[in-house]
C-alpha cells in the first residue's frame, strides 16, 4: 500500500499475479456483466416463450409441444392428393379424421342426413371469422333450421363437411373431390373458386398424389422446438404499425418483385388465356361432381372492391401483394370477368348458382375482413344465400321427399 493510500485511509485490493504480471479485474468484471445480461435475456425469452405456449393451451388447447406453426402447416400430401391433415390441430382451426374443418362424422351418411360438402380455398376454410362461424358451419345451421321448419322433415339433418384448404385451386379441388371427397357420398357440393389463384406465375396445377404421406410445408418432430414468440411479436408488431407505414411496405415489396422480372411480365389488362384456363378447369370440375353422384352449387366469387376498386386502396395493395403479376385493378377486373364466366358455366350446366357478389358488395365493406376473406356478418351472409339456393334445388328431386323427409316421416309413425 503505497503511503497517499494509507493516509487517505484506502485499502487497495491486492492483484493476482502470474508469472510476474499483474491481471486488471476490469475486463473480468465486464465479461461476468456480460454473461449475466446474457443470461437474463436467454431467461426473458424463455419465459415468453413459455407464456405464449401456455396461452395456445388455454385458449385453444393446442399442446405445449404441438409442431403446428401456421395454417400452412395443416396440409398433407398423400395417396389421394393435397388435403388437410387428418387430426391436424392449430390454433382455433381444428380437422376431424378425414382433414375437414369441423366436427366428427362418420363415412357411411344415414338415409334421413343431407349431406352438404364445401369446396374452395381458404375463404371456405375460414380464416377470420370467429371460431364455430366461418360459413359452413353457419351454412349447416341455416340449413338445419330450413329442415325444421318442414313438419315431414323434423327428424332429418343437414351434415356440411368443409373439405377446403388454404392455397387450394380449382384443379386440386377437382382431384380432392374425385379421390377424397367421393366415399363420403355427398349429395350437394358448394363449390366456391378463387379465381386470382390464375393470375400467379404459372398456371394452378393440381399436386401429384404419392403413396408417402408428405407434410407439404417440411414440418417435423423437431418443429415443436421452434419458437412460437417470434410470430406472436410480428403479429402484434401489426397493430401498432400505422396502416399506411405497412400500406408503403407493401408497395415496395410489389415493386420489388416487378423488378426482378422481364418487361411485359406483368398483366396489365384481364388475361384471356388465363380467363378460359379458369373456365376450362371449373366446367371440369363440375363435371367431376356429377360424376360421383353429387349436385354442383357454383358460387361466383366476391370481393371488397366489386363496383368499386378504389373503395380501399390498403386492401387492394394487400391483394396485389400475394398476386404481384397483375396490377390491382387487374385482379379486380379479372375477378368480375371470372363472376361472369361462373354465372355462364352454371347456366350452360344446368347446376345451382349463388350470385354472391352483388348482395356482399351492399355492406360498404362489412362482408369483409380483408380483400376477400369473411367477417362473422360475410359468413352468415354467404351460408344464408347458399341454404336458400340449395332448398329449392332439393325440393326438385325425389330424394328429398324419398331420403331426407319420408324416411323419418315413416320412421316416427313406425313408433
């Protein structure tokens, strides 16, 4: 201790020595707060991690360990095509034992059972409604409470089996309905196109079936390990960025991808070869319905901005994101062009039609979610139009008063 030490009555810590060199503590000191900030990092993830996984349990009863991430990750590639995941479980989406949306039903139908399968994309899959409220389960309730109301037919149910997936296009909905669909013995099948799926790069074509079940998006046993905090952060990063920071986002993405391709590469105008490969492949898969002993109800499909594209340019660009080949108002105009197109089909087919369109378009947006996708109100909407359709369609043929309404009819007096 040098004497200025000993006279300010400071006591020096000794320095550890080695080889005749004296180590400073200081860099010491800052690796150890180094570690510990670390540490406590590592431990704030952890437990995030931990309170979004235990919140998955309650709210959805989704499994601590449950490798599902995303809708995405509910769809399967098998013998019978691309499908959903027979028991596959996210969030509030949940899949029964064939892959369908909805409650457990039985592969043999009862002769008093109506049963009702929809087809298409994630529209009918549901994506934004409230869970037990995208439209076909509101379309079986509608339809149920049509029965109902006919005394000869009180006994008798409707079954809506939901068969649509996310990504789903007219040619995989045309294989899913011939290979999946077909043992189920439908008699009705909604079948409701996403027409902008042509405007993607190439053509929609559907997925080769494979004998392996492969899950279509690479999800494994090690996917549990995968942090789910982080797509909880960026969801909850989209409420508070302002809507038009994320509009100018989305711009920049879209230019972006025009960039990187060819002068010409975008359409500009309504495709006519890309308009007659939607009707060619939707008269296909009417047919594909007939073929398997079922009715085709054609729905043409409706949007946010029919009648009016500059209704909500956020939204448009939003479309014009997952669809950067075609300008918005190409898509839009596509769309109506395909609304016509399925409206002749229908006609020229002798099938059920559902002009959804016009009667979603009177809400000022209120049908809709986004560009597309329904609300609770879009979805009882679309389900109350779809039961009125089919019931005079029904009523028609023999079976309803055969199957659905004598049967119980004969059932009860037997008692």
């Amino acid at each position: 201790m040098t004497a200025s030490a000993k006279f300010a009555g400071v006591v020096e810590e000794p320095q550890p020595v080695f080889s005749g060199e004296v180590i400073p503590l200081r860099p010491r000191r800052t690796l150890r707060r180094i570690g510990e900030w670390i540490g406590l990092t590592l431990l704030f993830c952890l437990t995030l991690e931990g309170a979004c996984r235990i919140e998955d349990w309650i709210q959805f009863r989704t499994a601590i360990f449950a490798p599902e991430r995303s809708q995405l990750d509910l769809l399967i590639r098998d013998s019978v095509g691309m499908h959903g995941r027979p028991g596959g479980h996210y969030q509030k989406w949940s899949l029964n034992a064939f892959g369908m949306r909805g409650p457990e039903v039985s592969l043999a139908k009862r002769g008093n059972v109506m049963r009702v399968v929809t087809a298409g994309a994630s529209e009918t899959f549901g994506l934004y409604e409230s869970p037990g409220r995208e439209y076909p389960r509101q379309l079986q309730d509608s339809l149920n409470a049509g029965l109902s109301a006919r005394s000869v037919c009180a006994q008798s149910t409707v079954e809506v089996l939901n068969a649509a997936m996310p990504g789903m296009s007219l040619p995989t909905i045309d294989q899913d309905i011939r290979l999946r669909v077909k043992p189920l013995k439908p008699d009705y099948v909604v079948l409701y196109p996403t027409p902008s799926a042509y405007l993607d790069e190439g053509l929609p074509v559907a997925p080769r079936p494979d004998s392996v079940a492969h899950i279509v998006w690479g999800l494994s046993r090690y996917s549990a390990l995968i942090p789910r905090v982080a797509d909880r952060v960026r969801v909850q990063l989209k409420t508070i960025v302002p809507t038009f920071v994320q509009d100018r986002l989305r711009q920049r993405e879209i230019r972006e991808s025009i960039r990187r391709h060819p002068g010409g590469w975008r359409f500009d105008s309504v495709p006519a070869e890309r308009l007659q490969a939607f009707e060619v492949d939707l008269r296909h898969a009417v047919a594909t319905i007939r073929s398997i002993g079922a009715s085709p109800v054609l729905v043409t499909h409706a949007n946010r901005f029919y009648g009016s594209p500059q209704s909500d340019p956020a939204a448009l660009h939003l479309w014009e994101k997952f669809y950067p080949r075609a300008a918005g108002a190409t898509i839009v105009a596509f769309d109506s062009a395909a609304r016509l197109v399925t409206l002749r089909v229908a006609r020229e087919t002798h099938s059920t039609i559902v002009d959804l369109a016009p009667p979603l378009s009177r809400t000022n947006g209120a049908a809709f979610a986004d560009y597309s996708h329904f609300t609770d109100l879009g979805a009882s909407m679309f389900a109350g139009v779809v039961a009125g359709s089919i019931f005079p369609a029904a009523e028609g043929r023999s079976a309803f008063a055969t199957n659905w309404c004598q049967t119980s009819s004969r059932t009860t007096a037997d008692r």
